[in-house]
C-alpha cells in the first residue's frame, strides 16, 4: 500500500469505526488497523520522487530509484550462500 495515495483530510464522523479521535484521517485508520494485524515485518519507505520533471533523466532516475526498492530489500535480508560466487538458492531471481 503506498500512504500517499491515501487522502490525509480528516474525517468529520465515523460511526462504523473506533478510530480513538473523530479527526482521524484515512492515514491514520489505516496504520492503526496494520498494527492491529499484529505484523512480524512492516517496510515504510518514503521515497521523493518526481515524475512530473520536463528533464527526463531526473525521471528515468527517479522512477529506477523507486522501482529498485524491492530488489535491495530483499539482498538486504536474504543470506549470501555458502562459496564459489553462485549464491544460495533463495537469491535466485528465476
């Protein structure tokens, strides 16, 4: 889920939800709903970019930054393998 496609306006009266505060906004519905999932991981990654630019290697630049996030999670947290440069299976992207 990306937090800023959710609106942050406030909402005026919500009857159907125990949010805590009748000037929660959607943002904070939402994130107090995840926690109560009771997740074992969460990433939240706030990434400034600007796809709106008329230059269009800051586009390009921005849009592989931001598309590149997953896969440097993942080498982050996956284990490196044993020797001989071929890496464990779980790194394989097939």
């Amino acid at each position: 889920m990306m937090l800023h496609y959710i609106p942050e306006k406030t909402l005026s009266s919500i009857s159907s939800f125990n949010v805590g505060s009748p000037n929660s906004s959607y943002r904070t519905m939402f994130l107090k709903n995840l926690r109560r999932v009771d997740p074992v991981a969460v990433v939240l990654v706030d990434v400034d970019l600007d796809f709106t630019s008329n230059d269009m290697v800051s586009r390009l630049k921005s849009a592989f930054n931001y598309l590149w996030i997953p896969y440097d999670t993942m080498d982050k947290f996956l284990p490196c393998g044993g020797g001989g440069g071929t890496g464990s299976k779980e790194r394989e992207w097939s």
